[in-house]
C-alpha cells in the first residue's frame, strides 16, 4: 500500500482491521482510508493497537465484518 492510497484510500473500497493470528477481520471496523481505520482501532483497543498482529486491509465485497 502507497502513502496516497494510506491518506486517501481507493474510490469505494472500505478498510478493516486484519488479526494475523487470527486470520480474520475483528472489531467491526470499516472505514474509508486506512488510517481513519487504524485511527478506530486506538479509540477501541488504546496502546494494545501497536501489536504486530494487526494490520489494516482492504475489505473483500462479499465479505461482512463481524
């Protein structure tokens, strides 16, 4: 991911927060940029968010958040 597409986002593609241990989505967070979705994340979790296991990706279509 660039730096624009980390500021601005993709027209229509939503970003989540991505649990690599996991394998899945988590917290329910779907925002417009990537950085207002890591933003989301410290307001949820707080410090807990720096964590390597998660990171910010784009959302599938076809998938829900849960």
């Amino acid at each position: 991911m660039n730096r624009q597409e980390r500021m601005y986002g993709k027209n229509g593609a939503k970003y989540g927060i991505y649990n690599t241990s996991a394998k899945k989505f988590q917290f329910g967070i779907c925002e417009d940029t990537p950085m207002l979705a890591e933003a989301r994340l410290i307001q949820k979790i707080g410090n807990d968010a720096r964590k390597w296991r998660f990171v910010v990706k784009r959302l599938p279509e076809d998938k829900e958040v849960e």
